[in-house]
C-alpha cells in the first residue's frame, strides 16, 4: 500500500537554512513565516472560520532530510548525541516517512485576490517547506496535562549574556526600529536555546558560528561563558 501527497501550500520562514532553526515549535515565539496557499486549495470557503483559532497544527515534508533508507535509531541531539533511542521515540527529522508536526501561533489570514496566506508565529519551519495539511489545535483536546514527555521533561536554554559589538550594532542602526528590535530579539531567543552541535557545547575552546535569518547574515563567537554577536550583514548569493 503506498499513498502519494501534494503539497497544499509553503512556508516562507525567517529560517533559510536549517542551522539554527528550534528543535520544537512555540520555543521562539517571534520567529515568523507565511504560508502560501496553492491551488486549487486557495479557495476561500476553505478558510471559513480559521480565525477563530489562536493555533494551527501544521503538518509537512522534511524535504531537506529524505534519504534512501531510514534508520531504526537515531542520536537526538538532546541526549548530547551519544546515545540511541528508537527513530519513534524521536522527534528526529529522518524518519521512514519524512513527516512532520508542528504547532503554530495563526497571527492573521490575508487574501489579496485568489492569493490566500496564513501570518504564523512561534515556527521551527525551513524556508521553502512543503506543507501537506493544516488542522486547528483544541486545547481541551490537544493539551494533555500531567504527560511524560521522556527524555525532555524541560524546554531547552537559559537566559545569556549576549553582547553586540559595534559592527552589529551599527548594521541594527540602519534599520527601522522596529524591523531592528525584532531581529535583535530573534537572535537572542535563537542563542539562547543554543544551537551549537551538543559536542560543542561543553567545550572552552572559544568558536564562531553563522546562520541566516530573513535576508541577513548573523556571526556570533563563543568563548568560554561569554557570547559575542559580531557581525550583521546583508546576505549576499555566492556566484555560481
């Protein structure tokens, strides 16, 4: 038995590349994306009532994590990536059928003609992901209070002191302020649910790392207890 999907829209995220996105959903709430509705399911009555929904669960293709063959065990990065639970009792992107789940905060649904998109809040969403099905999320239904959850019985992170130098601090200079305060927010809730590989995390050796969120490049350096975000630049393509 074998089943064929179609994308039923994509998410156009503030994530352009999988290095720093959340592991979970809700844990970055000013992380933001749209998604775009195709046809032919951009039809209107399609849509009634949606906004009465604070939250969506959105469920989409790993299409940057599909391979050949799956694996019965994975290495969650969690567990520091030295120990092996069962691919099921993961939330791992590489899975016999390269399915995902998130919940999403639905912040606003716009129509500009036979356009649909959905404005979404708190993702942990690629750029460029196809979503197969939407659904509302019922708290009375869908919160579970008193559920085990394994392995992670607590969010990831603690509060930082992150510092800017001047470089970025001039590159935040040139913005609107409020495009300015929302990406300097952004990053400091990215860093602070630290996304260095789990072998990195422990070490004294001081490193830099990048990522790309929107359409700017973001360098920062660990060194030690101490975090430094040093450059904010304009992403440029690379010639081919």
């Amino acid at each position: 038995m074998s089943f064929t999907f179609e994308p039923i829209g994509i998410i156009h995220s503030c994530f352009k590349e999988k290095f720093g996105i959340p592991r979970q959903s809700g844990l970055i709430p000013e992380a933001e994306g749209q998604l775009e509705i195709l046809p032919p399911y951009n039809r209107p009555e399609a849509f009634v009532e949606l906004q009465s929904y604070s939250h969506l669960w959105i469920s989409f293709i790993f299409h940057q994590a599909m391979r050949d063959a799956w694996r019965p065990s994975v290495r969650p990065p969690r567990l520091g990536g030295n120990r092996r639970v069962g691919v099921f009792a993961s939330r791992s992107p590489f899975r016999p059928n390269p399915l995902g789940l998130s919940v999403v905060e639905l912040q606003g649904v716009e129509q500009q003609g036979e356009q649909i998109v959905l404005q979404l809040g708190g993702i942990d969403l690629l750029d460029g992901t196809p979503v197969v099905d939407i659904k509302p999320y019922v708290p009375y239904c869908d919160a579970i209070p008193g559920a085990r959850s394994g392995f992670a019985p607590e969010p990831p992170g603690a509060p930082i002191e992150l510092t800017f130098a001047p470089q970025a601090e001039a590159t935040l200079a040139q913005l609107p302020p409020q495009q300015a305060e929302q990406l300097r927010r952004l990053i400091q809730r990215i860093l602070e649910i630290d996304p260095r590989p789990a072998y990195h995390r422990n070490s004294v050796k001081r490193r830099d790392y990048g990522m790309r969120l929107y359409d700017f490049n973001i360098r920062w350096r660990v060194d030690a207890e101490t975090v430094t975000l040093t450059r904010i630049e304009a992403f440029q393509e690379e010639p081919v």
